[in-house]
C-alpha cells in the first residue's frame, strides 16, 4: 500500500519520513517512526560532541535494524563543529541516508555519494529545489509557509510549492509544511508528492522527549497561535506563540540585529522550555498543523493511523466520484 519513488530509494514501508528536529530527534523516537514503518531522522547538532553523535547513532541501530536517516544542518548557527566533522562521523558509523537542509549541500555531496549515502535535500523555494537536484541529491524535501522550522523568505504555501516543485524536479519530491493526518497525507500524493516529512505531528506523540507540559501546549494550541520570527535576520522561524516569541516578532516588524534579538531567541533558553517545560523561558518552533493535532499518541497510532485512513479515503473517493 502506498508505494512510491520514496518507498522505493530508501527501502521503507511507508513514504511517512520524521523530519529532524533539533533537541527532539533522538534514538528513541526516529527508531519508533522506521519501526512503524516510516524513516526516522536523528538531528546532529543537538549533540555537543562527537561521542554524543556517534553514540546516538549507535543508539539508533541498536533500537531499529530498518533504514533511518541523519540530518545534516546547514543552516548559519553555532554548531559543536564543523560539517566536515559531521560527515566523517556519519560516514564510520554507517549511516545510509542525511538529510541536508539550510544552505546548498553541493560542497558535501560527491563526499557521501561516494560512500553509498542517499540524501535529501530540504528546501523551502522551487528554485532551491532545481539546485539541489542539480547537483546530485536523491530527493527533494518541499516545505511551505505552515512548517515548523524554516519555512524560507517567500511566504508560499504548501498547497502552491508542493505541486510546482514535483513539476520543476525528476527526482522524488517529499511535501512538507502542514501535514499531520490521512487527508493531508492524501493531498499531498493528489499535489504529486512522493511522500511527506512532518514534524509538528511527531511532537505530539509518547517517544518525544518534549516536556510534556509542552505536549498539551501543543495539543490545545489553535491555528492561530503560531507566529513567524527572525525575518529581519533573514531566517523566519515559525514559532508556537508565547512571550518572548511575541517579543521577537515585534522586535522583528523594527528590524533587530541578531546582536539584538539573541537574549530572546537563544537556543539555550529553547532548551528551558523544550525539555524543562517552562513553556515562557524561550522560543518553541512548531507549525500551524497544532491547530489539527489534538491528542498525544503513539508514533505506530500517527503513521498505522495515516495509513489505514488514507486507504478509505481513497477507497471513498473513488466510489464516491467515480460511480
Ligand atoms: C521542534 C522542531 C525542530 C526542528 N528542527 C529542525 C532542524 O534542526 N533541521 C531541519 O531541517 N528541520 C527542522 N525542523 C523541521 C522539520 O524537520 C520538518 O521539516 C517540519 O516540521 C515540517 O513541517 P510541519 O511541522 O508542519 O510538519 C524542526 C521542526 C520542529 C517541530
């Protein structure tokens, strides 16, 4: 059921990948998504040292023998060490597939196709999304204007980008930005995506290891109730609504340096309210998809769940329409 391109290059059940999430991606949850079927994806950055990474890789293995991925993040941050380093470890410790996001991953692709590794590339403009494919990335991750994370300088929705990037690329394109459930699911196959990359929705489930009072922030949080922030600086981050994330977006309508807008955004006091639950200490990026997410579930009830619905639904369409 549900076999695509993406299924295919990577050997996975189910064309359902758990994008990378800074903080959260850990062995427990992205092996939890590749054993329900789907690809798990570790984040890297969120590991101080080099041991930490590899051994949370090693983590991963030892909790899944199906494919999972790594992210490798390009984004402009104060990272542990450098990407080179990164992939050096990706590489020894036998990871198969990266997905790459936050700036063109052309310096590192002859590097790990090389070795045999698949990459997907994250991009939230068509343009991008040419560019990657030309230099020699496996599959496109589109995400629009409701994603968590960075959803890029253009304000396009998911409804508009996933369609013209599956139109501008041959290689496989994964949809992002919006999609939680079987009937997002089903859109995004009808737009001519090859599978989706959620994140919010994984949030909201038992193997995260967000605080739980942030699960319930989450789970009770309308459509409304995110905002983007850090525009000024060229990187719109789109956030779950709370003080210092009204503070940022209002310091971002005047323009702030980032020299400005750090004591707001900083990853460390992220962490306070990511892990800590103290859901006012700093900026929690989640997607509008909080408004259709109301309930903390298992990661094998999302993905079963998607699955078993989106067959009815295309089992109701086609009777429905075509009687
Ligand atoms: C808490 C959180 C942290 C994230 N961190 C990263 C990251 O470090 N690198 C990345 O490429 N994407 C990151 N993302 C984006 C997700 O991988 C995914 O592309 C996005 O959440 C899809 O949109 P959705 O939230 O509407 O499902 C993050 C998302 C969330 C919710």
């Amino acid at each position: 059921m549900f076999k695509t391109r993406i299924t295919e290059l990577f050997n996975i059940k189910y064309p359902i990948i758990a994008g990378g999430m800074h903080l959260l991606s850990r062995a427990e949850l992205v092996a939890a998504v590749s054993n329900a079927g789907g690809l798990g994806i570790l984040a890297s950055t969120t590991f101080e040292t080099k041991e930490e990474l590899r051994q949370e890789i090693q983590k991963t293995q030892s909790l899944t023998d199906k494919p999972f991925g790594v992210n490798l993040n390009l984004f402009p941050m104060m990272r542990p060490r450098s990407v080179d380093e990164d992939i050096d470890i990706f590489i020894n410790e036998g990871v198969e597939i990266v997905e790459s996001s936050g700036a063109s991953p052309e310096p590192y692709v002859p590097r790990l196709k090389e070795t045999g590794v698949k990459i997907i590339h994250k991009v939230p403009a068509v343009r991008f999304a040419r560019k990657a494919e030309s230099v020699g990335v496996d599959a496109i991750a589109v995400v629009g204007f409701e994603c968590a994370g960075h959803p890029g300088m253009d304000d396009v929705p998911s409804l508009i980008l996933v369609p013209l990037t599956a139109d501008a690329v041959k290689i496989p394109v994964i949809a992002g930005g919006g999609f939680c459930d079987a009937r997002s699911f089903v859109a995004a196959l009808a737009l001519g995506a090859d599978g989706v990359v959620m994140g919010t929705r994984f949030v909201a489930t038992y193997e995260c290891i967000a605080h739980p009072k942030v699960k319930e922030w989450l789970v009770k949080a309308k459509e409304t109730e995110t905002v983007l922030i850090d525009r000024s600086i060229g990187l719109p981050m789109r956030v779950i609504k709370n003080k210092p994330a009204e503070k940022a977006h209002e310091m971002d309508k005047r323009g702030a340096s980032l020299e400005e807008l750090l004591p707001v955004i900083s990853g460390e006091l992220g962490r306070k309210a990511w892990i800590e639950g103290d859901i006012d200490a700093g900026v929690v990026s989640l997607g509008m998809t909080v408004g259709r997410i109301h309930e903390i579930v298992s990661v094998k009830e999302v993905i079963q769940g998607i699955i078993e619905e989106a067959k009815s639904i295309c089992e109701c369409l086609n009777s429905t329409l075509f009687t």
